[in-house]
C-alpha cells in the first residue's frame, strides 16, 4: 500500500475526529467546514479503495488476508457518507459523536490495511 | 419540574436513536458491519479449523444486525426486539469471553466475543450494558435524558 496514501487518510481522519469532538464540546451542528474535512477525506478513500484493488494480486499473506485487505478498502468509502446522513438527521451534539466513531472507524481500517501490507515486509 | 427546553411530547417513550441513540446506533452498525464481514470470512475460508467458534461468531454477527435496526427504527416493536437482542448480547459476551479463557482450543483465533472482546478495544463488552442502560432511560419518556 501507497504509504503517502496511508498518511493522508490518517490524518484527514484523525482532523475529522478533533472537529467533530471541538464541534461536539461546544454544541455545534454539522456545517461546511466538517462537511470539507469530510469530503477530504472521502475522497483519500477513494483513492485508497482504487490503489488497494488495483494492487490486489500482490497483498502479502492466504486468502483470508486478502479478502480482509480488499474488504476493508471496499466499505471505507462508505463510512464518511454513511456517518453524514446520520449526523445530518440529529440536531444535537450527539450527531457529532456519529461523525467521531466514523473517523476514528477510518483511521483504525486505515491502519490495519497497511498492517497487512507490511506482512510482506 | 418544568421542562420547557424539549419539543412538547405525549407520554409515549423517547425515541431510541434520538441524542446519545444516534451514537449507540453508530457503533452497533459499526460492529454489525465488523462481525458480518469477519463471520463470512472464518466461515468461507477456515470453518473447519473451529467450527464451534465460527458458528457462535456468526450468531454474533447476527444479534448485532438486529440490534442495529432494533435501535435505529426505535417504536414499540422494536423497543422489545432491541432488549431480547441485546441481553442475548449481554450474555453471549460474558459466556464467550470466559469460554474463550477455559476452553482456549475451541478459540483457536480471535472473534468478536471472545477474550471480552478485547480484539475490539473491549467495546463488544461496554456496549450491551450501554444499550440496556438507554433503553431503560428511553422507556421512561422525553424528560429524561436532555443533556
């Protein structure tokens, strides 16, 4: 996997987790900056889901490994998407919790992709 | 006591999926999504290697599901189902998790509730009391619970 790639999902994910917990402390709705920061990062799984399949035939490990590898990189992209139409329906700051255990879900499958590609070493 | 910050409501119980809900739906979908796929995966590829294991993760993948959209339609119903689910969770966690410890044959490999749920930052063990704690505060209508 792209370790770049990694880095920036990573981040995008872990700066949707600090917005959303600063939006969420201070009691405030889903709005455009969250929904950019979203974006960025739905667009890093994109990428991240396109570069992983692509790159299928040379995960490291049995087929259980790259059944996991290419799962994940699947339902990543529905995450972000998933977690907004949920937070856009709550108007309390516990719509902001949703779009917090997406990003922190995104960077924890994020992670463990690039765990099973470094298998190979 | 007065309560004049909430949207005026009957008697009936508070939504589950309102406020903290929407939360609790999140991460059950969240694990739903998590032993479904990992289910499918120990059962296509390796069922053999621990049958027992495998089946009880698959019943696990399916009481999550159900939870899930227990929680999130929220009305009487559901309600119901959403307390059978999760105290099967409840239960399923506690016995998994020590027959995980005594019988460490039988868990050759992780799954969703064995070892407490520990391969999932022991949420699978927080969540079912989580869920039963809401679904009592609901039950009692829409005063409780205005953070």
């Amino acid at each position: 996997m792209l370790f770049p790639l990694t880095v920036v999902v990573f981040a995008a994910a872990l700066l949707l987790l600090a917005v959303s917990g600063w939006y969420a402390a201070r009691s405030r709705l889903l709005d455009d900056r969250l929904l950019l920061v979203a974006a960025v990062l739905e667009l890093g799984v994109l990428v991240q889901a396109v570069v992983a399949l692509a790159h299928l035939g040379s995960v490291p490990g049995d087929r259980a490994e790259t059944a996991t590898f290419a799962a994940y990189a699947i339902t990543l992209p529905f995450l972000p998407p998933a977690a907004i139409f949920l937070a856009l329906k709550e108007k309390t700051r516990w719509s902001m919790g949703v779009a917090a255990v997406a990003a922190f879900a995104v960077a924890v499958m994020t992670a463990r992709l690039q765990q099973i590609w470094n298998l190979g070493g | 006591m007065a309560d004049v910050t909430g949207t005026p409501r009957t008697d009936g119980p508070r939504s589950t999926r309102s406020g903290p809900g929407i939360v609790l739906v999140a991460v059950y979908g969240l694990l739903a999504l998590a032993a479904t796929g990992r289910s499918v995966l120990q059962i296509t590829e390796y069922f053999s290697r621990a049958p027992l294991a495998y089946v009880l993760s698959a019943v696990a993948a399916v009481i999550y599901v159900v939870a899930t959209v227990a929680l999130a339609r929220g009305d009487r119903t559901s309600r119901r189902v959403a307390l059978v689910a999760i105290s099967v969770e409840l239960a399923g966690v506690l016995v998994v998790g020590l027959a995980s410890y005594l019988a460490t044959d039988a868990f050759p490999d992780k799954t969703v509730w064995s070892h407490f749920g520990s391969g999932y930052g022991y949420v699978p063990l927080v969540l079912p009391v989580l869920g039963l704690l809401w679904l009592r505060r609901t039950a009692r209508g829409s005063a409780a619970g205005s953070a």
